[in-house]
C-alpha cells in the first residue's frame, strides 16, 4: 500500500480548506474560492484584516500580491 499522494489532490484538499477558512471569516463564496486559489496571498493575514473591521474585497485589494521582481 503507498502512502503517496497525487499533488493535484493534495493541492485540491489545501484549496478546499483554504475556501473553508475564507467563508467561515465572511467572504462571498465567489471571492473565497478565487482567493484559496491563489497561494501567493497570505491567508491569516487576510483574516486578521477582516476580524479587525476590514472589509474582505479591500483585505485582498490591500494584501494584493504585487506581479513583478522590480515591483519593490
């Protein structure tokens, strides 16, 4: 027996989770799993903004991954 799991599945159960986590913090179902789809946002901190007053679609505009290595 192999203990070994396909990244797509172990990817699939991160989203999962990660969708879970969204909603249970007040996101839309829309904006929650466009977000758990994207590692590059850092969830806690997208969380913590909201559990602070933040609404969740300034939270993302705020902690917007910035595209780009000359972006800094």
């Amino acid at each position: 027996m192999s203990t070994e799991t396909k990244p797509e599945l172990a990817a699939g159960g991160v989203d999962s989770w990660r969708r879970q986590q969204l909603l249970r913090s007040g996101f839309s179902h829309r904006l929650a799993a466009r977000i758990a789809r994207e590692p590059r946002f850092d969830l806690h901190a997208l969380i913590e903004l909201v559990e602070r007053g933040c609404e969740p679609e300034l939270a993302v505009r705020i902690l917007a991954p910035v595209d780009g290595e000359d972006a800094a």
